[in-house]
C-alpha cells in the first residue's frame, strides 16, 4: 500500500497552555498564579531543571512585591489574550480540527477561594471558544496546566490541602457546566505525574513551608489528592454530561536498557512501569501494588479511605493522552557514561539518536513503542497532546523562518503514528503538535526555546514586537492535513 489511511474524525490539531501564551497576568480582575512568580535567570543552568523550577516562600515574596511584566515570562507571554482572533485565524487556515488549551483558575477564581467567579475571566473564554466555533475547530481543554492562584500556596497548604482539591473540583464544575455544549475533551490535570518531578508548578509545593514534614511524602499526598479530584470530575461529567470525554494525561518518555545487560533491561521496564503508575490509577482504578511497595520503602504512608479506593474504581478515564518529547537510556551503573535529558528527566546517552539544542534526543520510532505500550496495556483510545520540537529559531530580514529541522522531526513522529494506526491497530483519538505560535517554555521560562508554528518577534527579556511570522513548519502542516483521509506515503519521503 502506498498510502496511509486516516481514520475518519481523526482529530488534527496544536496544543498551548494558558500561562504560557495568554499574558496579561492582571487584567480583568485575573489573580496572581504560581506561573507569574517565575522568573527567567539567564545566570542559572537552565540544563539543571530541578534547580530551575525549585521556589522558596522568600521568592514568592519578591514576585509579590514586583508589579512588572517584562522579565516575567508568563507575565506577559505572547500577549494570546489580545491577539486571539488573529492566531485563532491562522490557526484554522492551516486545516486544523482541534485546538488543546487550559483554561486559567486564576483567571476564573482569582484567588481560588473566592464566593463567585470572575465574569470578565469567563467572558475572555466565551469569546475564545466561539472564535473556534466559527472555524468548526474543537477545543480540549486542560483544567490544570502549571496555573494555580498563589493565594493557595500562601494562605493554604496547596495541593496537599484538601479544601484545596475541593476548590479545583469547584472551578472545574464551574467551566464544565458553562462550555460543555462546545468543549467535548477535557483533561483534569496535564501530565499528572509531573507533580513528583517538580511539585511547585505542578501543585503549588513550596519545601520551606513544610519544615516539619517529609517533604517527599507531602508531594504523594498532594499528588493522591490531585487523583481524587479528578475522579470526581470524571463521577461529575458522566453523569452529567455523557457525551463528553474525559482523560488521563501523563508524560511519556521511552526509556531503553544502556546495553543488553539484562539489570539495564530490568531498570528500563522499572522506570517505564513507575511512568505508567500514573495512568494506571485513572485508567484502571486503583494504586498498582508495586508503587504501594515503593511508598512503603520510603516510610511513606499515604491517607487513602476506602471511599477515595471506591471513588477511584468507579470513576476512570475515558481515554489516555500523553505528551512525548524525546527517549533516554539508563543503566545500573553510570559511572563514566554520558548523562543526556528527556523532558526533565536524566538517562544516559544514545548513541544511536541525534540530540536537539536543549539535550533532548529525538526518537521518533519511541513513539511508536509508547502507542503500543499504552494501547496493550489499557485497550482504550489514545490521544497525542502534545509532540514537538525546541529549537533556536532565526527570523531572516524578509521575516521568514526556515525551520527544517522542525520539519524533519514532525514528519518522521507523524509517520510512525500513522503505521502505528495502520499496521499495529492502535486506535488514536488525534493528534497535537506543541506548539502554536511561539510561547515561553513551561522548564526554562524562556522565549528562545521555540516550539511553534508561528513565530512571535519576542525575547528572553521580554523585548519585541510580539508581531507573528509564518514558519516554514506552519506551511509544511497545512499540505499535510490537505491530503484529508488519504496521505501518499512519498509525502514523509
């Protein structure tokens, strides 16, 4: 056969995050969130991400006492929130059908703990979804992506507080109820093992505010409550929404045995398990027993009632969605071996993969090993959110971009997709390219690690234009989804 079939309602499309392109961080009545308090340091070593992204209450305090944008990546962002229609415009022209955002709390719910919720927040979401409607592109909306409002790290004990949880599944009821007729996919929390890799973006977790708790057993409790929360957005919807669908979302990373060692292979399926811990308990309904063993090891004794096991069985996901980046080695014993990273997280070199500009190594068959992983295991449709490439884009003078290396990635992760469809039979939902225009990077807080279709004439301190330029990728993507159904293999040649 000398062509891919693409099933039809396959769902083509790009993927961003609130905090990260809209800006305006106070306008109409938006609270403070955790994102606004991070600062892009270009001193720091942007390549050690723990450190990067670890926040302290004195920090806090200095982003609370500075009322400026400009150094403040997602403070201002790509300035999406008054550039939306334009973006929204282009976006369609390229022949998308779905469009992945979140929807900011701190935009609805200013401080999280507020009676009522912010019209002028909504009213902003109003207008977003109908500017999709009239291009007949589908939303996917994340209710939490990196975007808490700091009043709940300040004031509360943030994720590992329940009243805090509570207050999500407020927010969350609060924008179901109100875009349900047009918004059909819904993802609770985007990549929700991200908590264990860095618990203050992902839940609000400051170390210095816990000074008599095993830190690592807060982030286990945060992350137990971040589970329930989601099933009972899931018990809400189907029961009040059962046309809807709702995910799972975890961060996939292949990772290979350094050699044929058979303790590497043990290693390499040990870390793939404890990834796949995570979906496990939305898709299947239950702590796998092996993750209860490791808390178990590290004295970690998690508060779960029986009635959050019962919540958790009767109340699973719909379809598992993911991001994939990149894959890593790992091996017993590192001594001497090149360390690389993979969407913050550290493996050893391939040697048999090229490594883009951040470190991170580009391999598009793990895709396809991840799609298979996923579709054995759980036997429920699949849905990739988020695929792409950080590079160091140059605009030319006559404002082009000739991004061919964004080009050859997605071409070769989309192939393997496509087999994965035709020759294994794993059922996809869509497909998202991250980004859509440029936007600043959720790790590093910087502009110059570019990800988009469009460019964004912005820089890492907040310098530019914000003026949008078309990149070679944005016209490469739009022959792709003009072959509809049908796209001749010599297309990814």
């Amino acid at each position: 056969m000398d062509e891919y079939q693409v099933p039809k309602g396959f769902l083509w499309g790009v993927a961003t995050s609130a905090n990260q392109v809209e800006g305006s961080w106070n306008e109409d009545g938006k609270g403070i969130s955790i994102a606004d308090c991070e600062r892009f340091d270009p001193h720091q070593d942007l390549a050690d991400y723990k450190s990067v992204n670890k926040m302290t209450t004195q920090q806090l305090k200095v982003a609370l006492n500075d009322k400026t944008s400009k150094s403040w990546g997602k403070r201002h962002g790509v300035d999406f929130y008054h550039h939306f229609r334009e973006d929204i415009k282009k976006l369609a022209e390229l022949g998308i059908t779905t469009f992945r955002t979140s929807i900011a709390w701190s935009r609805i719910f200013p401080n999280g703990d507020d009676e009522k919720p912010n019209e002028a927040g909504l009213k902003f979401y109003d207008d977003l979804f109908a500017e999709l409607k009239k291009y007949h592109i589908q939303p996917i909306v994340t209710l939490s992506h990196y975007e808490m409002p700091l009043n709940l790290v300040l004031n509360y004990n943030a994720w590992y507080d329940k009243k805090v949880a509570d207050m999500f599944v407020r927010f969350s009821k609060t924008v179901i109820d109100r875009y349900h007729d047009i918004v059909k996919y819904w993802i609770p929390i985007n990549e929700i093992d991200s908590i264990i890799r860095h618990p203050y973006s992902s839940a609000g977790l400051v170390e210095d505010r816990f000074p008599n708790h095993n830190f690592e057993a807060v982030i286990y409790q945060a992350m137990h409550n971040q589970f329930i929360a989601s099933a009972q957005i899931i018990k809400y919807i189907h029961k009040n929404y059962p046309d809807i669908k709702i995910g799972s979302m975890i961060t996939a990373t292949m990772v290979y045995p350094y050699n044929s060692d058979p303790a590497n292979s043990l290693k390499a399926r040990q870390v793939m398990r404890e990834s796949y811990d995570f979906s496990d308990i939305q898709v299947r309904g239950y702590y796998p027993k092996s993750l209860l063993l490791r808390l178990k090891k590290k004295g970690i004794d998690l508060k779960i009632t029986d009635s959050d096991k019962k919540l958790l069985k009767e109340n699973t996901a719909d379809f598992v969605a993911f991001s994939y980046y990149s894959s890593i080695c790992t091996a017993v014993d590192t001594t001497g071996l090149k360390v690389t990273k993979a969407n913050r997280t550290k493996g050893v070199y391939n040697k048999y993969l090229p490594t883009s500009q951040w470190g991170w190594q580009i391999d598009p068959v793990g895709l396809r090993i991840i799609l298979l992983d996923l579709y054995d295991r759980y036997q429920k449709p699949l849905f990739i959110l988020e695929n792409g490439l950080g590079a160091k884009d140059e605009l030319t003078s006559d404002g082009k971009v000739h991004d061919q290396y964004r080009i050859d990635y997605l071409k070769k992760h989309i192939e393997q997709m496509l087999i994965s469809m035709q020759d294994d039979g794993v059922k996809i939902l869509g497909y998202c390219i991250w980004g859509t225009t440029d936007m600043i990077s959720a790790s590093t807080t910087q502009m110059s690690k570019r990800y988009g279709l469009i460019y964004v004439d912005l820089d890492d301190e907040g310098n530019g234009s914000y003026k949008r330029y078309l990149k070679d990728s944005y016209y490469w993507y739009k022959d792709l989804l003009a072959h509809g159904n049908v796209i001749d293999k010599k297309f990814f040649d």
